[in-house]
C-alpha cells in the first residue's frame, strides 16, 4: 500500500507526493528527476541511478529528446518545494505510464529500500516485472535471487502460482520461472487459461505442460499397474527434454 501525502490546489486536479522519494528524505536532496504517475503521485529520483539500470533510457523517458505535453493542469508548485532551491539543477518533470502503487515498488527495488512495509499486493507484485522490463531493466539483475524482491514474489507465488509464473514467463524472467514452476505442480492443467497461456508463450506453455504432466504420471507409477503403457513416461520426458534444451539454446 502506498502511503503518499496528499497536496490539494484551487483550479487544479489534486496530487500527492510519495512518502519516500520525496526532499524531506535526506538521500533525495539532491535528486534531479520528478516523476508524475497516471494516478496525480510525485516522486523524486536520480537520473544516473535509474539510467545505470536501464537499457533504453527508461523507458524512453529519459532520453534527452523526450519532451511532454500534459492536457490537464496539475499543480507542481508544492512538490517543487523552497527544498528545490538547494539543488544546482531543477528536477526534470516526467510524465510515467506505470500506476502509482507498482512504480513505487520499481523504485524502492532499484534502490534497494524496504519494501515489504509498503505491503505490495499480489497484482502489484506482478505488474512490477512488466513494467521493470519496459522501462529497459531486466528483471532478474533487480529481483535476484537474494533480493527482498525476490522474496515477495515467490511468497506472493505461494498462494496463486500461475499468474506469477506467467508473469515471469512473459518477461524471460528465468530463475522465477523455475523456481514458480515447482509451485504449479498441484495445479490443475484446466486453470490455465486462455490469457495466461498466451501471456505465458509457447516455450514457457509447453514446459509448464510437461512439469504438470509428468508430476501427474509420477503420481500414477507409485502404484504400478500391469496395464500401465511402459513408454508412456519415457516419450513425455524426451519431449520436456528437447523442449528445455532448445529454450536454452
């Protein structure tokens, strides 16, 4: 849950500030980006941190021939505190496509701030790897495996493995995947879904098929029975074999 001060304006649309990359945080002072998300929330960062991440400067948003030209009026004059005046260079305004709620915790996992006391819900979790990858930042450098991030997303995973999966699946996000899949194995092959599989794409569809099949077949050999095809388990595993090596390749 983001926790965001709201700043109220006469003849403008009402906005908060982010009660984290705001100038009241000591390690904010001397930020020179300020960002606007679609929900009216500001929040200030570094452009050569993000920058350092990225691979497509953001997102684009932060190339040097990226100009913005918003319809709605929207106050700015309380984010751009008398703090602002400390700083050698005004914060560059920059409209961002990303909900509040799911920015926030893209930012606190680039600077490697707490993030679980924000409370991030299951679909915030999710969208978060998307937008990582949008904004030309792969996911698995940010969420790795020791990060807090991490961490909440297999947890988040614990309770509704599909959607994560597909989420990791949808980015290339390997080592998420992986570690999703072997939450997915009690799943019923029926819950897969139409959005989730194409979220998901053919290589990633087909390993989760084959996990799920066979985990279902291992069940059925600790009872063997005289009628059970021999070569049932040997053609599914070569199939899953070739699979994962050609996704490797």
């Amino acid at each position: 849950m983001l926790d965001a001060s709201q700043t109220p304006s006469p003849n403008s649309q009402s906005v908060s500030l982010s009660s984290r990359f705001n100038l009241d945080s000591w390690d904010m002072h001397d930020a020179d980006v300020l960002f606007l998300t679609p929900d009216q929330v500001f929040f200030y960062a570094h452009r050569s941190i993000l920058l350092s991440y990225s691979t497509n400067y953001f997102g684009g948003l932060l190339s040097e021939s990226c100009t913005y030209d918003t319809d709605e009026e929207v106050d700015v004059t309380q984010p751009m505190s008398d703090v602002d005046s400390l700083l050698s260079i005004e914060p560059q305004l920059v409209v961002v496509d990303i909900h509040s709620e799911v920015f926030n915790v893209v930012l606190l996992a680039i600077y490697q701030f707490s993030i679980q006391e924000f409370m991030p819900s299951n679909q915030t979790l999710r969208e978060v790897i998307s937008a990582l990858a949008s904004l030309g930042i792969d996911p698995s450098m940010i969420a790795h495996t020791r990060s807090e991030l991490y961490g909440l997303l297999l947890k988040s995973a614990a309770a509704d493995p599909l959607p994560m999966y597909a989420s990791a699946a949808q980015c290339s996000f390997e080592s998420l995947a992986v570690s999703v899949s072997a939450l997915t194995l009690r799943t019923p092959l029926h819950e897969i879904t139409e959005e989730l599989a194409q979220q998901m794409g053919p290589v990633y569809l087909k390993r989760i098929f084959c996990a799920l099949i066979l985990s279902n077949f291992s069940g059925l050999l600790l009872t063997p029975s005289h009628s059970s095809p021999s070569w049932s388990r040997s053609c599914i595993e070569k199939n899953c074999s070739s699979t994962t090596k050609s996704s490797s390749a």
